[in-house]
C-alpha cells in the first residue's frame, strides 16, 4: 500500500467516495513500478528460465524463450538509471543464487536494495566520477560474458547520466559541460 494514512482518510465525510478515489489512486502510483512487469518477463518454470511474455511483447503476441538451466553458464544483471534497481531487484527475487555478478548505477540519495548485486550511487542529472567508476564495471562484466551465458541490461530515465563513460579525448569535465548545455541550457531531452 503506498498510501500511509488511508484508514484516517476513511474515517469521515463521503466514505465510499474516498475508497474509489484512494483506490483510483494506488492503482496510478503503483502503475509505474517495474518490479511486477519484470517477474512477469523473467521467471523460473521447473528446471527452465523462461523470458517473455506475450501480452507485453513487441509485437504483441511473442511467445517467450525458454532456456534449460543446465545449458546456462553464468547469469550477470547490469544497467543503471532512476529504475534500474527495482528492475534488477525483481531479477534478484527471482533468479536468487542463480545470478553471478552485477553492477547496476543508481542515483545518488538512493538507498541500496540489492543484495547479490553491486551497486553504485552515481551523479544526475550530472554525470560524477561515480556514473564513469560504475560505466566502468559495467562494460567489465559484459566482456566477461561469454558463450551460453545471459546478461540482463536493466535500463530505465537516468542512465545517460548514471553511466555516463566519456569516449577517449574527451574528459568528464568535457561531457558534464555537455550535459549542462543540453539540460540546463536549452531543456533537451535525454
């Protein structure tokens, strides 16, 4: 229930207004969470990671991927952005043990969720020393993957800046003046 003090909004005046509109509501604040959508996708089935799931495919309609869990070697979840840590923590409930190493960017102010994976408190809307050190270990486990492996990217608003990893030549102070310009200079969006 996201809602805190909905039993004392209940207490008076139209009652059963109140509940349509509370309920009205919990449902819009609820909607955007990726969590739930997330274990819809990824889940464990017997002896079978499944992926996908036709009512949220594009195009509508795709059936899912199974993979045998004896085919699979090694499970890594990267990524960063304002989501990517709900994303990667439904992952974490679902996949548990099975997960072999992360990294994902958060915003700074955040609090950590994750338990199996690592993540790291990053600059936004500018990018930090922090966005390039997370970019960093993100591109590490993704070279580590090799063959009948899975990486999952868990990418959502943010990561632009949470895993900002300038090209060679161009300096953070370079790409943070970029990001000042296009953000605060002219409202670009991202």
């Amino acid at each position: 229930m996201i809602i805190q003090n909905r039993s004392a909004l209940l207490q008076h005046g139209n009652i059963e207004g109140r509940r349509i509109v509370l309920d009205v509501l919990e449902a819009a604040l609820a909607a955007p969470d990726p969590y739930p959508n997330v274990q819809r996708v990824v889940r464990l089935e017997r002896d079978r990671l499944i992926i996908g799931d036709p009512a949220l495919s594009d195009p509508p309609g795709r059936q899912p991927v199974e993979f045998p869990l004896a085919d699979i070697g090694h499970i890594y979840v990267v990524g960063g952005g304002k989501s990517a840590q709900r994303m990667a923590e439904a992952l974490e409930d679902t996949l548990g043990d099975l997960i072999t190493d992360g990294q994902i960017n958060a915003k700074k102010g955040d609090s950590i969720r994750l338990k199996r994976i690592h993540v790291t408190l990053a600059g936004h809307p500018l990018p930090d020393e922090d966005s390039v050190a997370g970019a960093r270990r993100i591109i590490e486990i993704e070279r580590s993957a090799r063959k009948g492996d899975i990486v999952f990217h868990c990418q959502s608003g943010g990561a632009t800046a949470l895993t900002a990893l300038p090209a060679p030549g161009i300096s953070l102070a370079d790409l943070q003046e970029v990001y000042r310009l296009l953000y605060f200079g002219r409202g670009a969006s991202m």
